[in-house]
C-alpha cells in the first residue's frame, strides 16, 4: 500500500451531483417501495437496503422510508426474506443471512441522516426478525451460515464477505437496541463470537471466495479487523486488486474493475484513516459515467469496455456513500469509521 499519493485527489464536490445520483435511484423505485437493480430486473433484499441507503444520503427521505416499509411488508414469517423479488413477486426462495441481518445498518444509517427515533421503534419487530433469523444459523465457532434452501436446508457453508456484512448489521443493531433501550446481550456475545472466528480463523470460511475483493477488505470494512491489523490486511493484497489509476478488481485474475467495489474500498480506506488514499482512488472513479451522469456498473481493462451497460442502483448508492464519507455530506457519513465505533464502543 503506498504511503504518498502519486496525483492529487480529487476534492471537488461540484464533478459529483448527489441530487442526480440519488435521483436516478428513486427514478427506478417502484410505487411499492420496491428498488430493484435497474428497471425491470430483480430485487434482492441487501441491495435493496443499500439503495435505500443512497437516498438517505441524497436527501430522498420518504423514498428511503418508503423502501423499509416494503421490507417490512415483504418479510416472512421467521424474519428473513426471500433471495430476490421481480415484478414484486419471490424469483428466488432461498433465504440469506446476511440479506436478513442488513436491514440493521439501513435503518441505523437512516437514523444517523435523520434523527429519527420513532421511525426506528416502528421499524424494531422488523429489525429483530432479520437480525435474530441470522443469528440463528450462528455455528458454535462463531461463523454464519449463509443460507436456507428453499426446502428448508440449511447450507452450512460460511462466507467471509458475508459474515462480515452481519458483523457491520450486529454493531447498528446493537447501537439501535442502545438507543431505544432495549438491551440485547444475545446479540452482543453473537458479535464476540463472530469477530473472533473473523479474526482468527480464517479455515471456517469458504477460502474459494478469497479470489474476490470484497473477501480482502470487508473484514476491515466491517470493522471485524482495526488498527495495524487492518493496515496489515491491506497492504498485504493491494497488489493483488488495486489497478493503478482505474479502480479496485472484482476478481483478482479477472481484467475488471467495478464501480461499486472501487467505492467500498473507499469507505474501508476511509474508515481506518487513510482518507488521502481514499480521495485518491474515489478520484479514479469520478469520470466513469455515461452522458446522463449515471456511473458504469464496470468495465475492462486495458480495452476500457464498459460492461455490463446496466446502470444499477445499488452502485449509485454506493458512490453516494463513499462521497459521504469523504465529504461529510451527512451526519451517516462516519458510520463505518472505525473511530465512531471505539467511542460507540462496538468497533
């Protein structure tokens, strides 16, 4: 990992409308609340929650809340909710944990734009039921197991990624429990547990899926991996994922770049206090959109063809958070900030 930039960042909030952004999420929204990936393709529940997340951040708040809404509408009788959705109907019934547990950090970001406490009682059975549907499949080494088939089997397979989103969804749900007083000491050693099989034991985990960049910097991200520890973790394979000047690689052997990677590897970089690397590499992404302003979801490198051509809500809210954390553009923007969890006492 580089210690000193080699070109200045780009700092001018101005190359980014947010408005536009957001926007462009909220065109795609279905009068239900529903967000799917792009007109006309499926929903699934974590994106879903993202793309909720990127309206906050645009100041689309109704549109936001109106997403919970359907979340809660949508959500079985065990708290989870199906794999994905199209046209409103289930298109895929497995039930994933770490889509369960998500709607924590939707909710606790909402709460952070806005201040809003009665929305999130409102929202609290809703919150439980997915967060307590995870926990549930918790193996006694501390892992999640990812999903529940379709006839009811659980696959006893974990995913790093995964299981370090539901580590980020137990720190919200647990500041949210804080804020409404209603403790929840199950969930609190749930988070122990699962913190140290991320930290520690790394066998538990489908290492198939370390080819992936999310499997590099979503233990960090997550807030799972802190200080030298998660200096260490990225420093070890910028190599591997890092393409100088374009983005962050979907795959490590793979010759593309994602948008929306790219941007979680900012929050993560900003997160550990390495905002000047952050900048930087946000820097490489600006100018990766079509004439309409919306972002490329990917493309190739060296040809630089853009694929696939979907523009996807879920990268728009992507880029809007990563914008939030380097420019402060609402108060949610520390939610992943390592620093904000030590005081909150959950990092």
């Amino acid at each position: 990992m580089p210690t000193k930039l080699n070109n200045s960042p780009q700092k001018d909030r101005s190359a980014l409308s947010v408005a536009a952004v957001a926007g462009l999420i909220a065109a795609a929204q279905k009068s239900s609340g529903e967000i799917p990936w792009n007109p006309g393709d499926k929903t699934d529940p974590w994106d879903h929650i993202e793309a909720a997340m990127g309206l906050q951040v645009g100041g689309c708040l109704a549109e936001a809340r109106q997403a919970f809404r359907w979340l809660a509408r949508e959500q079985l009788a065990d708290g989870s909710w199906y794999q994905s959705y199209r046209d409103g109907r289930p298109a895929e019934r497995a039930r994933e944990t770490h889509h369960a547990a998500y709607i924590a950090v939707g909710l606790y970001h909402h709460y952070l734009v806005t201040g809003d406490a009665a929305f999130l009682r409102r929202m609290w059975p809703t919150l439980c039921g997915g967060v307590d549907f995870a926990l549930r499949l918790q193996a006694p080494g501390g892992e999640v197991h990812w999903a529940v088939s379709p006839a009811g089997k659980v696959d006893p397979m974990a995913l790093l990624t995964g299981c370090s989103s539901i580590f980020m969804s137990l720190k919200c749900a647990l500041a949210v429990a804080r804020l409404l007083g209603r403790p929840r000491p199950d969930w609190q050693a749930a988070l122990g547990r699962l913190g140290e099989a991320i930290r520690h034991r790394p066998q538990r985990f489908n290492m198939a899926k370390s080819r992936f960049s999310m499997d590099w910097f979503y233990p960090v991200l997550s807030g799972a991996v802190t200080a030298a520890a998660a200096e260490s973790r990225i420093r070890r394979s910028w190599k591997k994922f890092i393409v100088e000047g374009q983005g962050v690689r979907c795959v490590s052997d793979q010759p593309w770049v994602t948008i929306a990677e790219t941007c979680e590897f900012v929050l993560t970089l900003a997160a550990i206090g390495r905002r000047d690397l952050a900048e930087m590499i946000f820097g490489w992404i600006s100018s990766k959109r079509y004439p309409d302003g919306a972002f490329w979801c990917g493309f190739t490198f060296p040809e630089m063809v853009v694929w696939p051509t979907h523009k996807t809500t879920w990268t728009h809210a992507v880029v809007l958070l990563a914008a939030d954390a380097l420019f402060d553009l609402t108060p949610a923007g520390r939610l992943f900030d390592h620093r904000f969890w030590a005081q909150d006492g959950d990092g």
